[in-house]
C-alpha cells in the first residue's frame, strides 16, 4: 500500500525493464481484442434477442455475406453511452473493483443455471444436473456473499444495469403475450370468395399486381381479422395475387426452410418460412428466391396482367403492407399490464 501511495504501479513492477515496450505492447493488443470481443458479442446477443421477441427491433446491418457477421447501430451507441456513463460516474479504476466484482459473480451464477438449463434440454440424469449446481452454485454464492459489503460502494451500478436490461426483455416478452391475447384470428376460407371476386372486379382500380402481408397466424388456414378488414374494407386493395408471408422461428439454430401452400393457384398463396434462431432473417431476398423458384418451375405467374405489359412479358409490381400497431386509450387492462404496455410502445 506504501509503495503504490508512492507513486509504485504494480503493472509495471511486474515485468523487468527490459521487456517493459514488449508488455505494453501485448497488454494493448489484449485491451483491442478484449473491446472487440465484447462490440461482436453484443451484436449478437442482441440480434437473437430480437429473434425471440425479447428486445425492441433495431436496424441490423451484414457488413459480409458471412453467416453471423452483424452490425447494429443501436448497441454500438449504447455501449459508448454506457462506457462514457461509467467513466464518468466512477472516475478511477480502484472505484470500479465493486461494480467489476460483483458483476463477474453475478455472470458466473448465471452462466451456471443457464447451463444446467442445457443439460436439461439434453437429458442428462437428473442426479448429474443438481450435483453440479451444488457444487458450482456453493462455490459462487460463496463469492456473492464475499462481495455483499461491496454493493454500497458500487456494487449497486451492477444491479441497476442489469435490472433495466432485465426489465426491457421481461416487458418485450410479457407485452407480446398481452397482444397475442387481443389477436383476432378468423378462417381464411371465409373470405376467399371475397377476395377472388374483389381481385375480377375490374371496377375497382388495382392497388398492385402482388399484394404481400406478414402473418402471425400459426395455423395455415388461419388469418388475423384485421389483414382481411385491411383488403376487403375502406379502401378495397385489388390485386392479381395475394401472398401471405408466415416466419416460424425454430430452436434449431441453422434451419431454412420454406414451404408453399397454393391456397388459389395465382390468386391466393401462403409462403411459410422455418428458419432457425441464429439465421439472418432477409425475409426480402428469401421471398425474391421463393418466388424465383415458382417461376421456374411454372407454379405461379408473376408476369402484369395488363394487357399491352402481358404481352411484352413485363413482371408485374410487388406491394408489401405492414401493419402498425397501437394502444388504444380505450383499453380495460389492469394497471401493472398497462404499464408494461405503454413502455412496449
């Protein structure tokens, strides 16, 4: 303590002099390599977050054609806010060792529930999984209770990071059940008369050749009232095709797969895309090679149905609809699940 009040700095007292240009070097590169690792890592939690609807959209950029390669703007300029926060708030390194201690228990007890998660999804025996909790958890909350005195110091930064981390997927998970329980699905077969008579009647002037919707709905002969509310009321929406675009996220991580469903032949078809978590959701490109394929293989016809474009073979347009959706101010939730709503929107 003497020599560090001194002016001794045990960084440099570690290495001889003689490899002091050497150390400095090594321990910057590690430094760049540590801030990378943590940049690429937070890409990617993120973008799977999203995928399991547990994080708020955020703009995803592939820098590369390589699978996994991701940029998301968003986190970068989180991380920055909460590295300059934290700077800020502390001042010094030595301030910091609460908040870094505590941190790295609360991660290692964490990543030790998450894995005993995974042995029980590969069926390891049961007497395996609860010895090894027993043993590590022992171990960990042995250093929870051993830092427990730092939170007061700054062990409690760690706390409120991780609960506003934790109330932003717990609110993007529970809202999403909320909506699904005011989702009103109806059966499709309902409605294609419908919309086989609206698509012929020449009277109505045509919104697109191909009209694309995103549906929700799991089951295929299913489709939410307000996609049909959305053809058939105020101002119809004639098309020559109707499509709608189904995204089933599976456990799997690297599964892609799509099936077709030719509900009407040319008129009304359902596309259901199975893709595993970790796949890049281009749901843009996937639909282009979708129907790319129908093309050629002569399942669809995607050629403009004006006469003087049919005849020159020109690809009619593709117009894709997406729904917003609000809170209606009129709503009869209770108080907490109203809360976690206003904050999902």
């Amino acid at each position: 303590a003497d020599m560090i009040e001194g002016g001794f700095n045990p960084f440099f007292g570690l290495m001889p002099e003689w490899f002091l240009y050497f150390g400095i070097t090594i321990a910057t590169a590690a430094a760049i390599i540590a801030s990378q690792a943590l940049i690429s890592g937070s890409f990617t939690l993120i973008s799977e977050a999203m995928r399991l609807n547990l994080w708020p959209k955020l703009q995803i950029k592939y820098p590369t054609e390589e699978r996994g390669q991701v940029y998301i703007g968003g986190v970068n300029i989180m991380l920055f806010l909460g590295c300059v926060g934290i700077e800020l708030w502390f001042k010094k390194s030595s301030a910091m060792e609460a908040a870094y201690g505590l941190a790295i228990t609360l991660c290692m007890i964490a990543t030790s529930l998450l894995f005993a998660n995974y042995l029980v999804l590969r069926r390891v025996k049961p007497a395996f999984i609860w010895l090894y909790l027993a043993v590590y958890l022992t171990i960990e909350f042995g250093f929870l209770f051993a830092n427990a005195d730092k939170f007061p110091h700054g062990g409690f930064v760690t706390l409120i990071v991780g609960g506003f981390l934790f109330f932003i997927m717990f609110d993007w998970f529970k809202a999403r059940k909320i909506k699904n329980r005011y989702v009103e699905f109806v059966r499709l077969e309902h409605y294609i008369p419908k919309i086989q008579e609206l698509s012929n009647d020449r009277s109505v002037p045509k919104f697109s050749t191909h009209l694309v919707y995103l549906t929700s709905a799991d089951n295929p002969r299913e489709i939410e009232h307000k996609i049909i509310y959305s053809i058939l009321n105020r101002k119809p929406k004639r098309a020559d095709i109707y499509w709608f675009v189904h995204v089933d996220t599976l456990d799997d991580p690297y599964t892609m797969e799509y099936k077709v469903d030719h509900i009407i032949p040319n008129d009304i078809i359902r596309v259901e895309f199975r893709l595993g978590f970790r796949v890049e959701p281009r749901i843009n490109l996937m639909f282009r090679k979708v129907v790319e394929d129908l093309v050629k293989n002569r399942e669809v016809n995607i050629t403009s149905r004006y006469e003087s474009l049919e005849r020159s073979k020109v690809v009619g347009d593709f117009q894709f609809i997406v729904m917003e959706k609000y809170l209606s101010q009129d709503n009869e939730l209770p108080l907490f699940e109203r809360v976690l709503m206003k904050f999902h929107f």
